[in-house]
C-alpha cells in the first residue's frame, strides 16, 4: 500500500514535469521607493510582498516582483525613471521552482515512509489535508468536529474544524478563528493551521486552552487555487473562479479584497487581471462565504480572528482602508505585540523581527480585507498574520516548515492567553 503510494506520487509528479516553463527566463527583484508608488505596482505586476524598508522610516517599501523578459523592457525604466530602486534577486524562477518542487518530492516520499499520520517537514496535498481533518474528528469525536462548510467554485469539499471541550455550547467560552491559504501560493500557512490543531487535539500542549477557549480553524480556505498552485502555477495567488467579466482570460478573485468591508472603492482592485482582483461583488466568492459565515455564527464570542498569509513576519491590524485606528487601537497593538514577541523569542537567528501595526501604515491602503471586515463586524482582535519566508519568498524549503509551525504555535498561545485575560 505504502509503496503503491510512493509509485503513483512519482508518476504524477513526472505528468506534470514543465509545468514551471511559464517562468523560464522571468526574474525576481526587489525594488524600494514610496509606499504609494509600490502600492500601485500591485495593479500592474505580480507583487510577491512588501515590507517597510526600515524599522525606522516609515513610508518607505521594500517590495518582491517578478518580471518577466518583456515586462523587464517595460519596467526597468519605469524604476529608474520613477526613482525606485531595484535590485535582482533571482535570475530564473522556473529554475528555483524546480529545485524546490525537486526538495518537496524528496520530503513527500521520506514522510510516507515514515508512516506518520502527519509531519512537519512536507507539504501535503488538499484530500490529505481533508482526510487528516476526518481522521482527528473520529479519533477525537468528543472534541473535534468537523464542518464541511461548503463547495469552492470548483467543487472542492471546504472543510474546517471546531475545537470544543464543550460542544461550542458553553456561551461564556470565548471563539478564535483562524484561516490559512486564502491565498493560494501562500504554502507555508495549512502546516501552521494543522500545527495548531494538533497542539491543541493531540498533544493538549496547552490544556487550559483547549478547556477554555473554542476554535474555529481553516486550513485550507481556497482550495481550488491550492491545487491549481501545485498542478499549474506555482505562483498562483487567487480563487479559480469564472463568474465575472473577462474570467477566461483572467479567472479567478482575490479573496482577501472580497470581503464586504469598503469593497468597490477603488478602481484598480476592479480589474480582473490584477493578482487583487476584488470580484464582481462583495462575498462573491464561495470560499469567502465560508469564512464570513464560521465568523458570524459566532459573533456574540468571537474574539480574535487572524488571518495566515506568507509572508513577511508582520502582525497587522485594521483599518487598512484609511490607515487609523479602531477605538480598540491600544489594545490591537497590545495583543498583536504580545503574540510578536512570543514568536520573536524562538525565531531563527536570520529571522527579521515581527513587525506589529496598522496595515495601512505599515505597508499601504487596501480593501475587502478579512482583517478590517472582522474588526467591522465587531471581533475585537483581528489581524492578517504575514509568516516568515526567510530568504525562500513563499518556496519555504520543507525543512523549516517545523520551526515556522513551532514558533507560530507560541504566538498562538501567547493570543489566546491574552483574549483569556479580556474575558
Ligand atoms: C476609517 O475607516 C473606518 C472603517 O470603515 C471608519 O470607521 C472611520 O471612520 C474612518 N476614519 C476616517 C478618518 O475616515
């Protein structure tokens, strides 16, 4: 059996060899300048991240993009008329893909032969991942169920957990909700979803917490683009659907800019070609509804939402859209610092300190986001988590999956801890 799946791993991975030819010749690079001028890059180009530049200037970014042999012709003079710096930090993405698709292979095959249920050095696919789920909800029926949410647009069963010592029906019980891999490149966050149910289900690593508080955890919230990131495009950022104008030539929406929070208000997040495309309405996309509705059926309790993307090592919290604060703002920085430096303390020596603030003044204005619609909504603590991609972007090499999931648990912790002092 073991074998069989081993054979039939490596004759997939050899079908789908090439598929990375796309980025032959493309090229990674980072450019820094203004934040309203690196902002409005994302309209334009594939913007991998963006971070402040300094921790002690603020206003100006650091951004990844990638740029392909024509897009260099137009863009490099762009920059350089534009006073943006650059600098080239890949000279051919399909061969970094390659490479790291070659490292992912390897850790597959050594975690099936380990026979584990699950481990932390591999990336697993979307069915291992809703299988996983299943296993832990009949193993641990009395504190684990699983929800099948809904279908993503292409019919991919959205699973999620609800972790409750009690059923999610002690009212007093404060809610914490978590999603991963509502953008789809961003690998690195299922692993930290699944390290937090694990902790929580079959380690009891933190047994208060699992007494005290009910969890809400996704870790896969569009698996649609995930699969599509494995299979077809590495880079791959958005859901896969086809409901709006222009789908054929540019499917697919943003699903964090579909969230029904200042939606519609800026031109750019309206073309469907940009990698933030915001969709043809608020919560048009299923997977969206899925996170909007595991949050509203728990309003009264839910008390901290956060949002797993990759990467940057950033904690940021609303509003997005115009770049004040919420009326809770102190205790925003508080809780987002608290869970910061929890991370900080077990981070790599080459890791770059967590950055905790409000998004628009720490990198630039956005909308639609889950982060700044949580926060409308009511749920005090709400923030999108940008985990470390160290020098890898988000090809985060298998090996340091562990540490990623381990120093995130700690910040996890640190969170809920602090929402059990607010209750
Ligand atoms: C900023 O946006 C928030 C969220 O929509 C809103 O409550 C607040 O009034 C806005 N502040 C300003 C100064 O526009």
């Amino acid at each position: 059996m073991k074998t069989l799946a081993v054979c039939c791993f490596l004759l997939l991975a050899s079908l789908s060899e090439g598929r990375h030819e796309k980025y032959e010749g493309h090229q990674l690079f980072r450019v820094r300048g203004p934040a309203a001028e690196i902002a409005a890059l994302e309209y334009e180009l594939d913007l991998l991240s963006a971070k402040p530049a300094t921790r002690s200037q603020s206003g100006v970014l650091d951004a990844v993009v990638r740029l392909s042999p024509s897009e260099r012709e137009q863009w490099l003079p762009y920059f350089e008329g534009h006073g943006l710096s650059h600098s080239l930090i890949a000279e051919n993405l399909a061969e970094l893909l390659r490479t790291e698709e070659a490292r992912i292979q390897s850790s597959r095959i050594a975690a099936k032969r380990s026979g584990k249920s699950i481990s932390w050095d591999t990336y697993y696919r979307h069915e291992e991942i809703n299988d996983y789920l299943d296993s832990l909800g009949a193993e641990y029926p009395q504190l684990v169920t699983v929800i099948n949410a809904g279908l993503s647009y292409e019919g991919r069963q959205i699973k999620y957990v609800r972790i409750s010592t009690t059923r999610f029906e002690d009212l007093r019980k404060p809610v914490i909700v978590i999603d991963a891999a509502v953008h789809a490149r961003e690998w690195v966050t299922p692993p930290v979803a699944l390290y937090i149910i694990h902790q929580l289900v079959v380690e009891l690593a933190a047994a208060d917490l699992t007494e005290q508080v009910d969890w809400i955890i996704i870790p896969v919230a569009n698996p649609d683009g995930y699969e599509y990131s494995i299979d077809e495009d590495r880079l791959w950022r958005k859901t896969r659907s086809r409901s709006h104008a222009n789908a054929d030539r540019c499917p697919g929406v943003d699903g964090n800019r579909n969230f029904d929070h200042h939606w519609g208000t800026v031109a750019g997040n309206a073309n469907p070609c940009t990698i933030v495309y915001e969709g043809p309405s608020a919560f048009s996309e299923p997977e969206i509804r899925v996170i909007r509705d595991a949050v509203l059926q728990n309003l009264n309790r839910a008390s901290l939402y956060l949002s797993l993307h990759s990467y940057g090592n950033m904690f940021l919290y609303a509003w997005g859209n115009n770049g004040t604060l919420p009326s809770n703002g102190l205790i925003l920085h508080l809780a987002g610092v608290t869970m910061a430096t929890a991370i900080d303390a077990l981070a790599l020596p080459k890791a770059d300190p967590y950055i905790v603030g409000n998004a628009a003044n720490v990198l630039y204005f956005t909308t639609g986001t889950s982060r700044d619609w949580t926060r409308a909504v009511g749920v005090p603590l709400t923030y999108t988590v940008e985990l470390p991609g160290y020098e890898y972007l988000f090809e985060v090499p298998p090996e340091y999956i562990e540490q990623i999931v381990t120093e995130t648990w700690a910040g996890i912790e640190a969170g809920a801890r602090f929402v059990l002092t607010m209750a």
